[in-house]
C-alpha cells in the first residue's frame, strides 16, 4: 500500500506539472483613458494555429504573467472584453512586459427579455444537455447535476440511466478514460468543468463499424469547456469529527486531448465505502468472473445479511483507497490507457437476528447474535492500448486484480456460542485482444482472443466443531476446518467475416471456447488440539472440471428508413466433462444448441422509438452444482449435491416504448417483458432444529416471470420544477423444496418511486425522491396460511437553501417504514444537516456536516418471504459531526 501511494503521489505530481515553465509573458491592461489598469480581464494567449495555449485573468492593478514551455513562434495576446474593442498584441519580444491599452466600445442592445429556462439539443442520435442551466448553486460535482437532468436516472450506487436503459460507455471528451469503473468520476469532476453532457442513442464505439451493425446501446460523453483542458483541476480535502472521524481527499483532473488524468487518494472512516469505486457497471471483473462459470465465495460467518440503509449509517469502516486513471494520445491516433485501483479496509459489525422456518408441522427458529470484524486489501491493475479510427479497431487491454480479506466473528446461536475465522485470497489476471480491420472492399474482419487465470483458495474455521451427526458419528469435538480452492482458467478465440453493403448486412463468424477448473476441499477436525479421523467418507472433493464448445453463428442487420432489425442465428456444440475419483464420478454430456434472438426498432422520429426484443437462451449449471463432498458453507449450513449438471432453458421477450421532446424537457417511457426459464435441478433445503442442509437435487423447476414497467419525466418551466416518477408491476411464480416436501409461490410486486425538485421561495428549494413496494407472496393450492403482503416505503426529503451565494444550508431527512400483519411495524426517520460557506479569495469551501441528529443507534427490521420470517437487529453508527475544508485548484 506504500507504494501504491507514492506512486498517486508521483502521478499527481506528473499531472500538475506537465507543462513545464520555461518561458515567461507578462503585462498589464490599462484603460487609454484613464491610463488605470483594468481588474478581471480576460487575456488568451494563442498560437500562429489561432488556438488557445493559456489564458489568465488580470490583477487589481491591471497586472497578468504567463509562463508556459509551448513554441511561441508566431503566437500572440488577445483580449475581447465587453464594453472595450478588441486587441491583439504580437509577441516580438517575448520576455519585455507588455502594455496593453483598451479603447472604450459603446454596443447599443436592444430589449431582451431574460427567462431562465434549461437548455437541451437534439442532433440526430445525440441529446445534449447544457450543465450551467441544469446546475444549481449547491451542487459539486457532475454527478449532482445528472440527478436532476429529465430523462437521466443515478442510483445510490452510481449507475447511469437513460430512460430506464443503463449507460453502455461513459465518454469524457470522447475518450474512455474510466473503463465502465466511472462512479469515481461523476462524484470527483467538478460540473464547472464541464460544458455539456451528450447522452449518445443507437451507440457504436467502434468507429469501424459505426451504421454498419444494429446496435441499442446508449452512451453518455462530458464535454468538458476549453479551461479544463489548459490545467490541471483538482481539490484537497480535510475533514475531522466527533466521535474520532476523519475524511481526507487529494484528487487533480485534467482532459487535454493529448492526456487526460483523474486521480483520487481518499481515506476517511465516516462510513463512506470506497469499494463501490472499483465495480464495473457493465463488465465483470476479473475476480467475479474466474472461466465463464463463476464461482462465488463459498464459505462465509453467519446468515444475517445488510440492513436496508444507506451504507454509511451502519458501516464502521477505517479505509484507505487510491484510484489512478491516466490516458495518453500519441502520434497515428493510439491511445494508451492506465487504471489501477486499491482499497485497504477495515470494518465491524454487531448484529443479531432470528430466523424462523414455517412448516405444517411447527416453526423451527434460529437465534444468532454476532460481532464480526473484517480485513480487507483490494487492488486492480488495468492497461489498454488502442486505435479506434474509421479504417481499422485495436485494442490489447490487460487487467490484474488481488483481494485478501480475513475476517473473524463471535457468534451466540441457539444458547451455543462460536468463534469463526475465514481468509481468502483471490487473484486473477485477464488479456482481451479485438482486431476490425475494414478491406479495400468494404467488408470488414472481426477477431478477438480472451484468456483469463484465477485462483481462490478459502478457509473456514468454526469453535467448537459442528455437524457431529454427519461428520462424527454425532461425537463432539473442539472444532472444524473446511477448505477450499477453485482454480480456472479460460480462454476465448472468434473470428467473423462482416458484409456491411446493402440492405440487409451479414456477418458469419466461428467461436471456440475451453474453460477448465478444479475443485478441491477438505474438513477437517480437531480434538484437544489433535487431528482425528473422520466416519463419513463425504468430506472431501477432487473434481476437475472442462468444458469446451465451437459455435457457429449468422447474423443478420437490416435497416430502411426508420425501421432497423436484428436477427442472430448461433449454432453450437458444446461438451462437457467432469470426474471426482473420491467418488468413482466420471460424467460427460454432448449437446447442440441453438440460441436464435430477433431485435427490431422502429423511430417514428428523433425522440420517438418502439423496440422489440427476443432472446432463447440455453445455460448449464458449473462445477459448484456438482460436487459429491460436504462443504461446510457457515456454522449452520451444509452443503452438497447429488443431481447431475443443471440445465436451463428460457425464453424472453421485452417491448418497449419511449419518447422524448427535447424542447418541453418531456420524456416517458412504457415497457412490458416476459421470462420463463424450466431448469432440470431444484435446491432442497432441509431445516432441523440445529442446522440446515443444501443440496441440489434432480427436480424440474419451471419459473415464470413477467412484468410492466412505466417512466414520466417532465421539467415544468412555470414552476421550475422537476417532475420524474417511475413506476413497475411484476408477476413471478416458482418453487421451492423445503424438507423434502414441494411448495409453490406466487410473487405480485408494484412499485412506484417519484422525484420532485422544485423552488419554494427564492433561494429555498425542496427536493423529495421516494420508493413505495407493496408486495404479495401466496402460496398456491395450500391451506396452511402462509400468504403474506407486505408495504414498505423509503422517501427523502431535503430543503436546499442558499442565504447569499457564500453560504449555503440544506436540512434532510429519510423516513423507512414497513408493514407486515402479525409483525411490528418498522419506522424510522433520520435528520441529517449540512453547511457550507465559500471563501472565494482562499478558493476554499468551509463545510459542516451532522449526520444522524437523532443519535439513532439500533435498527431493526422484520421480514417475511414465502416460509421464512426474519427478524434483524443492527447496530448504528449514531450521531456525527465533521468539519471539512475543500481547497480548490481550478482555473474556472
């Protein structure tokens, strides 16, 4: 971790001074009149190419100095200032102060009546917000600015939507400088920066192929103002509290088209989890996605999952991160892209919870309390190199990533107590080659190779040891350790050929896939410090596993006029093979399958689309489905398997309608889809008074699901209000296998979730977002009494209120509340505050935050879902207050 910081140190460093200072222009602008120097003009500095090189802003006397390492052959000063005629100053004599004298200009204007209104273009595929008019006097950064833009959604996790459709690339300038990872950039760019926010439909990034292929996606780009490109921006932050809180901050930002930089190091203990940072929106990372058949963390503590609040309420963190992203242009359009990422955390937690199992033959409850505490370094590497111009796309990008994490927990259960301990330590590597090339005749040649490695080798250790009756002959011992390693590794090669003219264009390409893993575990236990053997022969696994396939696929893109489709024809033969000699298990199984999917939109204009997808889909169960051995999950789970390789087949279908008018700030959207998936596996959960037991079993499991979902946007221009409302049934039924006995379930889920901003009185304003669920679970065809409905809602609400343009003060608040019959009802309202003043000569932002006014520190909630009631109770932060100052470097 040292040297990861010393490295942001450097990086910083190399960023604010990437220009070294050679040569030195300086001078004074004096009114010709008065022969005073004049304040706060504007002087440019521009080459013989009429470019900006710098620009500075004059003193009280009138007085301005440059300092830049460009060639200044040919370049000159120019200073355009209202109510004085424009003047330009050649630079003979680069070092000799230059006096630049202004000649009053009388402008005659005529009446104009001024509104303040948004501002919002339509070009084509592109909609172009202008920040300034959306931005309002206490947002900071980017991100504050696209919660309020119509059409434009951020969760609380920081993903980007366009009416209802996630972002598929985040641009800053029309370079991809964050790589899918850009929640750090729309919480750290300040929106001074940028211009406008260009939101992309029917987006292809690779140039080669743009209006040669059907695409849906929808990309976001920041056009960033010419300032931002001279120098480099930033802020420094430092914030200390009570009850022994600190948040600190360093980043710099920088978009030349030549290199651009955002880089962050951040440390803070206030609840503020920097892990978010490295989640990838729309790719996986390296570490969730080990061979295409993901492995997740098989072992953990306990069984009590997060409280439904925000984060920072509940996390007792100490964490240290580092987010470096460094993007260089070089000659012939190459682009050389660098991220690395790190976070070393530290948190607790302290919670209790029961759990109880409702069956026709008497409830069976679990008790647990716990107090766990968590180690935890993350780190992730990733470089690109690549050209993306109309002739031909390349791109190498190489990713590494590492997390090791050790956590230990005392858990009281049952009237039985344990202690748990577990580490892990994953690392993985990916490469990810594309070549599309266009021939001399048109066509174009799509290659691609992938190869990724991982391993994640875990252990769990429980005091005392438990599952004596399985393991033990139901004899007692001090404790158990289970084990576990997962090594993959995968790898991907594809060829296409694409036919790009006419109506209808073709592509025919080949794909072959291997994917390999191991699984190999191992229990076992301990008695007075002495390893003793095991009864049960099932404690052990040694599976490998392979599975490969060559794949074949047409597709077909045609596009008149308004109307564009998409009809995609893979055919594939797919083997798979695993073997456990610990179990006498070889198994292997052929299959051709055919994966047909049909996209169809038809734009009646600009803002005006309906879409209609169709997707079959054919997915097949990994190693985890079929391992003979027990593995101990927690202290109360168990699991194995005894069915062969799951197999799922479903079918879906979306059609969509949206629409958008730019000039009324007006979008809606209205959507309905479809799913039914028919697996040929089903977990058995199998409950008993001391523990529970998973495994897989054979067991057809068909689940349909289907829903409508509905979204209105609109910017009311009278009232200066913003008006988004988002709102969605859905219909799910499946089943489930509890004690060996089948249950079937009926899910009915509506919910509806607004958002208003608007301006009360002048300078106070009024912000409310909510979400409302009212949800169903009936059991089918029983007469037991299990149905449940259940009402929740979370809302806040927040009262923005700028005094002068120096201070600024906003009060809020979150209200929870839920409902079930039979269980208490949760409610729960936190009071935040927030201040802030502006010291403009310092640069510098004075803020005061107290969280959590309050002093709420037990949450408890109450659930229940088809046969399980659950009843949680955490531990809270309580009431905070920090005291921070930004310090600005910026030129804007």
């Amino acid at each position: 971790m040292r040297h990861n910081l010393f490295l942001l140190f450097i990086t910083v460093f190399i960023c604010a001074h990437s220009f070294a200072q050679d040569a030195e222009i300086s001078g004074k602008v004096i009114d010709n009149n008065t022969q005073k120097g004049l304040q706060a003009i504007t002087v440019l500095l521009k080459s013989n190419e009429n470019k900006i090189i710098s620009f500075k802003s004059t003193n009280k006397e009138g007085e301005f100095v440059f300092q830049t390492s460009k060639n200044l052959d040919g370049a000159y000063l120019e200073v355009n200032h209202l109510g004085y005629k424009k003047k330009r100053i050649d630079l003979i004599h680069k070092r000799q102060i230059q006096i630049i004298e202004l000649e009053e200009n009388t402008i005659l204007l005529e009446d104009v009546e001024v509104k303040s209104r948004p501002r919002i273009q339509q070009v084509g595929d592109t909609l172009a917000y202008n920040v300034s008019s959306f931005a309002q006097d206490e947002d900071r950064s980017i991100g504050d600015v696209l919660k309020r833009m119509p059409g434009i959604e951020v969760s609380e996790s920081g993903q980007i939507k366009y009416q209802g459709k996630a972002i598929s690339n985040f641009y800053l300038d029309g370079d991809d400088l964050l790589k899918d990872k850009y929640r750090i950039g729309t919480k750290t760019i300040a929106h001074k920066l940028v211009q406008d926010v260009e939101v992309i439909s029917n987006h292809e990034h690779m140039k080669v192929l743009k209006n040669k292929r059907y695409s849906e996606d929808v990309a976001l780009n920041l056009v960033t103002k010419d300032e931002s490109k001279i120098s480099v921006s930033g802020q420094a932050k430092v914030g200390v509290g009570l009850p022994n809180q600190y948040d600190m901050e360093l980043n710099s930002v920088m978009f030349n088209k030549k290199y651009k930089c955002l880089n962050v190091l951040q440390g803070n203990n206030i609840g503020n989890e920097l892990k978010g940072d490295l989640i990838g929106f729309n790719s996986s990372s390296v570490l969730s996605r080990l061979g295409r058949t993901p492995i997740n963390n098989l072992l953990n503590l306990g069984t009590v999952g997060n409280p439904p609040i925000e984060r920072a309420h509940y996390l007792m963190n100490n964490s240290i991160g580092i987010n470096a992203n460094n993007l260089y242009k070089f000659k012939k359009d190459w682009t050389l892209t660098t991220n690395m990422q790190g976070v070393l955390d530290k948190s607790a937690k302290d919670f209790s919870g029961k759990t109880t199992y409702l069956t026709e033959n008497g409830d069976i409850s679990f008790d647990e309390k716990q107090y766990a505490s968590e180690r935890e370094w993350l780190g992730s590497f990733n470089a690109s190199l690549a050209k993306n111009i109309e002739k031909y796309y390349f791109n190498n990008e190489f990713a590494w990533e590492i997390e090791d994490a050790h956590a230990n927990a005392s858990i009281f259960s049952n009237n039985a107590s344990f202690e748990l301990n577990r580490d892990y330590l994953i690392k993985g590597f990916k490469n990810k080659l594309d070549y599309v090339p266009a021939l001399k005749n048109g066509d174009i040649i799509q290659f691609g190779w992938y190869f990724n490695y991982g391993s994640k080798p875990q252990t769990l250790d429980i005091t005392p040891g438990v599952y004596g009756e399985l393991l033990h002959e139901d004899s007692p011992y001090d404790k158990i350790n289970q084990y576990v390693e997962v090594p993959s590794w995968l790898t991907n090669m594809s060829v296409g050929y694409r036919l790009p003219k006419g109506k209808i264009s073709q592509y025919y390409g080949v794909n072959i896939t291997a994917d390999k893993q191991n699984l190999n575990s191992d229990i076992s236990i301990e008695d007075g410090n002495s390893l003793i053997p095991l009864t049960a022969i099932s404690t052990q696994n040694d599976m490998n596993w392979l599975r490969s396939s060559v794949a074949v696929q047409a597709s077909y893109d045609y596009k008149h006029r308004k109307l564009s489709s998409q009809l995609i024809l893979p055919l594939a033969f797919q083997h798979t093979s695993y073997n456990d000699p610990l179990f006498q298990l070889k198994e292997n199984l052929n299959k051709i399958m055919f994966e047909p999917a049909f996209s169809s939109r038809y734009n009646f204009d600009a803002q005006n689309e309906l879409s209609f997808n169709f997707q079959r889909g054919n997915t097949f169960g990994n190693i985890e489905n079929v391992y003979r051995g027990y593995v101990v999950r927690n202290y109360r789970m168990i699991a194995n398997n005894t069915a062969d390789i799951n197999e799922s087949i479903h079918n879906s279908f979306t059609l969509n309608y949206k629409s958008g008018k730019a000039v009324k700030l007006l979008f809606y959207n209205l959507g309905v889809n479809y799913n039914r998936s028919v697996s040929s596996t089903m977990i058995s959960n199998r409950i008993d008074a001391d523990n529970s037991q998973v495994v897989l079993i054979e067991q057809e499991n068909a689940v349909n699901s289907y829903g409508v979902n509905a979204g209105f946007d609109k910017y009311i221009f009278k009232w200066a209000t913003s008006l988004k409302i988002g709102s969605s049934v859905n219909w799910v039924d499946y089943n489930q296998i509890f004690n060996d006995e089948l249950l079937p379930f009926l899910n009915t889920t509506y919910s509806l979730s607004p958002k208003i901003e608007t301006r009360l009185w002048k300078k106070l304003n009024l912000s409310y977002s909510g979400n409302m669920n009212w949800t169903t679970t009936e059991q089918i065809n029983s007469d037991v009494g299990l149905d449940q409905k259940t009402f929740g809602i979370s809302q806040n609400l927040s009262f923005p209120l700028t005094l002068y343009k120096k201070f600024y003060i906003q009060m809020s608040g979150r209200h929870l509340y839920s409902h079930q019959p039979g269980l208490q009802d949760i409610n729960y309202f936190f009071m935040d505050s927030f201040m802030r003043y502006t010291h403009k000569k310092w640069k510098t932002d004075f803020e005061l935050r107290i969280s959590n006014i309050g002093n709420i520190k037990r949450f408890n909630t109450y659930n229940i879902n088809a046969n399980m009631q659950s009843q949680n109770s955490y531990e809270l932060r309580g009431r905070m207050a920090v005291l921070k100052a930004v310090f600005n470097f910026s030129q804007i």
